[in-house]
C-alpha cells in the first residue's frame, strides 16, 4: 500500500451473507444503482470486494469496501486455528490463511472479504437482531476480532421485530468497540451522519480527516436544501404566473355552448402544463438527491392523486379558510390576486373579462368541474380577432396547495434511503399537508409573495422568503 492510500480512512463492512452489506453502503453512501452496489434478496449478491471512495472535488476522504459475506465461518475458524497452531491467532495467521484462499481454495469468500483487513481497513460488522445468534456467528466474530483492526457492530434490523437483540447485544459488547444501530431501510441524513461520526470512536488515528468528511457532507446537505429551496420557489412563482391562451373562431365566439366548451378544453390544458412543470422540479429534486430510481409522476389535471378538482382537495390541502383570509388580509389585499392576462406580448386592456374572479369565499367549483380558472378575453392573437386566456385558479389556497404538495413529495425522498431497490412511484398519502403548521408570520410573508408573484412582479431576491422556504424544508428533511 502506497503512502497516499495509507492516509485513507477505510472501513470494509462485513458480516455473513445476506444480512444487508451491500443494503448499508448504498443508503450510507447514497448510491442507488445496482451497477455500483449490487442488493439482492437471493444469498451471494456480492462475490468481489468493492472499493467505493468517498470524494469531495476529486479528493478521496474514506473509502468503504463492501465485501462477499461469510459463507463458512465455522469451517474457516478451525482452519485458521489450524494454520495458527497453539494459542490464539493473531493477524499474522490470518493473513497466511487469506493468502492461502484466495485463489481458489475452499474459503475463497472468506479470503476476499478478509483481505481489506488484512490490508488495515477498519471493519463494520453487520448483523441482523430479527435472526436469532447461532455457532456460526460467533465464529465470524472471533475471525475478527483476531485480525485486531477497529471494529464497529451494526444492527441492521431486516425483519420488524428484533426478538434477539439482548443477546446480540451482550455477545457483541465482548467483541466489539461499539455497537450501533443502522437501518439500511429507513436510516435518514441524519442516522448516516451519525454513522460516520461513529467511525471517530473506532478509529482515532483519522480524526481530523473523518472529521473534515463530516463537516463537507454537512456542508452540501445544506447546499442541496438551498437549491431545492430554489426549485421550489422558481415553480411556484412560475405556475402562478402561468396564463395558457387559445384563438376564438367565430363559433366560439357567438355561441355560448362552444365557448363553454372551449373554456373547459383549455382548463385542461393548463392544468396538465402545470403538473408538467411541477414534475419536471421533482426530476430535479431528486437528481439533487442522487435518487435514480425513484420517481414522481404528476399526471393531468388529476395532478397526481391530489386531484385539483376536488373540493376535499381544497379544503385538506393548503391553508384553512380563516388561515387564507388571515393571511390574505395582512399581506394587503391579496383577495384581489390581479389577473394579469398581457403575459406573451399579448396585448391587454381590450378584453373583458368574462371569468369569475372570486375572492377567498368563492365556491371553487361544483362537482366534476375544474376549479374556476381566471379567464379573460384578449384581442388580436394571430389571425384571430379574439382569444381566450386562462390564469391560475381563483382561489387563493392554489400557491398553497402546490406549496403543501411539493412538501409533501419532499419529505418522501427525504426519507427514501437509497438501499431499498424497489422502483417506487412516490404519491401524496391521504396526510394531512404542511403548510397550515406554518407560524403566522410565514404564512403572512409567503402570501405577500405568491401576491406579488402572481403578478409577475419584482424578480428581486428577497433573502426573507427565501429563508422561510429553506427553514420549512429543513422541517420536512425530519418528519
Ligand atoms: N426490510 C429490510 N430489508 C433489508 C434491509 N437491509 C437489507 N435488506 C434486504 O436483504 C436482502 C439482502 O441485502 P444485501 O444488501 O444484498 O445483503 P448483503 O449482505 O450485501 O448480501 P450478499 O452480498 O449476498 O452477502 C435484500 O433483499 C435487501 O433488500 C433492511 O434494513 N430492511
Ligand atoms: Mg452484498
């Protein structure tokens, strides 16, 4: 081992097969490609040693190994007491054993995932306190505790119960320096930080650079928390800006039943452009989150189970009636969201406005009908002599309601670990939203700005708002 690679912290995680190694590293590490580590419910998933370094601009910080498990500790125990002779083994023995196996010998597994250690990486010893402590085990234990490196215990509970945990626990404080829990299913940024601060404890020697890993992953977390508080911003001021238009021919213009109709079309229109937008930041979003096979899908005007056109949608969702006048009225007026319709160099003034402009008390809508959009005419689109135009919905709760669902998407991928390998399609459960546990004062602040962006107004950075967003993110990173 070269100088430079001796300066790398470097774990090897082991444990018998089966028992979620690989399932650990790709949560700790957030790697959810099976290229990269490979999980898998059949026994025997991983059969080489693989290195994944930690790096930071092109830097390798630590570097973890995932290993093949223990197939025949039992077996490879005695033999290493074999090759050892009188007393207990030490190192040494080990590694004549490892290089004895390693090509093609009898405990070629056991050779492999020993070699890292041999080689002085530190070992994370995974087992899974649903199963209960058999010979073999222990066997695994005594190996490890022969090679004399740093080691750590990690309770991986697979099952949802952990029936074995008081003898683990006593078994595992004889042969191990710590002894953690981690859940490769449900572990969160902060159970992985946790971890990895875990790794001071066993290994001493690198304080200073484990440390310094700690403090950079610390460090893009809140990076990746900002931008998403800009996504997030960037959408909704989008998507309450957005106005979908469409011609008038002579028909529709005259009869009122074709413009009724007209009028339907284009509300569908506008609301699939809307879930179009929002789907594309939840691509980003999770693309922040290095999360690849994850996905969230917005579809139509169904908006992804949070059906827009339902009233109970309008009442679960967003702010509450007294919460929206309350909010409304302290941020000046905002009842009057203005329809601006001169959006896309179309002209304004002209029109009429023939749509209901309802104030928080309106009755959205009725039935199957689509909550009523701001709706103008405008003059002089292409040939046309009048066109049709539609803005967000009347309602005031629309930027909250978007507000609350994204939210709600978000605290999902927060609390997505990247070792469960299921293609999962994220939905808003039948919860209740967010936003109406917002303090008054962020409630008030955010509606003066939905206001303000609803009237395409100032694009000046305004560091309030966006600290509020960035604060209710971090809310939801822990829900
Ligand atoms: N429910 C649940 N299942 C888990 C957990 N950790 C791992 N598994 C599952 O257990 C199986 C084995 O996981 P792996 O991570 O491939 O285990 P391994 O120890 O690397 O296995 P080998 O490489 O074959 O030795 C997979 O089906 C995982 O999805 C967990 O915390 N909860
Ligand atoms: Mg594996």
């Amino acid at each position: 081992m070269s100088h430079s690679e001796s300066e790398i912290p470097t774990f090897a995680v082991v444990g018998k097969i089966n028992m979620g190694k690989s399932s650990v590293l790709a949560t700790l590490l957030e790697i959810d490609d099976d290229r990269v580590v490979r999980v898998s419910s059949t026994p025997g998933a991983t059969t080489q040693c693989q290195v994944l370094p930690v790096e930071f601009d092109g830097r390798e910080m630590i570097r973890f190994i995932d290993t093949p498990g223990f197939s025949n500790a039992l077996e490879a125990m005695r033999s290493i007491q074999d090759l050892h002779g009188e007393g207990t083994p030490d190192l040494a023995s080990v590694e004549r054993f490892v290089q004895r196996e390693l090509d093609g010998g009898q405990f070629e597994d056991e050779a492999r995932l020993l070699q890292p250690l041999v080689d002085g990486a530190g070992v994370l010893y995974v087992i899974d306190p649903s199963k209960p402590l058999r010979d073999a085990f222990v066997a695994e234990m005594e190996i490890l505790r022969w090679t004399g490196r740093p080691r750590m215990a990690l309770l991986n509970e697979k099952a949802d119960h952990e029936d074995h945990i008081e003898e683990w626990r006593i078994r595992l404080g004889s042969y191990f320096n710590l002894v953690r829990t981690f859940n490769a299913h449900r572990a969160r940024f902060d159970e992985r930080k946790n971890l990895l601060k875990a790794l001071l404890e066993i290994d001493e020697g690198h304080r200073r650079r484990i440390e310094e890993t700690i403090e950079l992953i610390d460090e893009e977390w809140d990076q990746r928390r900002e931008e998403s508080a800009e996504i997030l911003m960037d959408f909704l001021s989008k998507a309450l800006r957005y106005r979908e238009s469409a011609p008038l021919d002579e028909k529709e213009e005259e009869l009122e039943e074709r413009k009724e109709r007209k009028r339907k079309e284009l509300a569908k229109v506008y609301y699939a452009k809307i879930a179009q937008m929002e789907e594309k930041t939840y691509e980003k979003l999770l693309r922040l989150y290095r999360h690849q096979i994850l996905s969230v899908e917005v579809g139509g005007e169904h908006l992804d189970g949070l059906d827009l056109s339902s009233e109970e949608t309008w009442q679960k969702w967003g702010l509450s009636r007294s919460q929206l006048t309350l909010a409304g009225g302290v941020a000046g007026g905002a009842a009057g969201i203005a329809v601006d319709l001169g959006s896309g160099g179309l002209t304004h003034g002209l029109g009429t406005l023939i749509g209901a402009l309802g104030g928080a008390g309106a009755a959205f809508f009725k039935g199957e009908d689509l909550p009523d959009l701001k709706v103008g005419m405008i003059t002089g689109v292409g040939n046309s002599k009048r066109a049709l135009v539609m803005g967000p919905p009347a309602g005031e709760n629309f930027p909250w309601i978007l507000l609350d669902r994204w939210l709600h998407h978000f605290a999902e991928v927060m609390s997505h670990a990247h070792g469960r390998r299921e293609e999962e399609l994220l939905q808003p459960k039948d919860d209740s939203g967010w936003v109406r546990g917002f303090s008054r004062d962020r409630r008030v602040r955010l509606q003066r700005w939905f206001s303000q962006s609803a009237k395409g107004g100032s694009s000046a950075f305004d560091a309030a708002v966006f600290q509020e967003f960035v604060n209710a993110l971090e809310e939801a990173e822990d829900a």
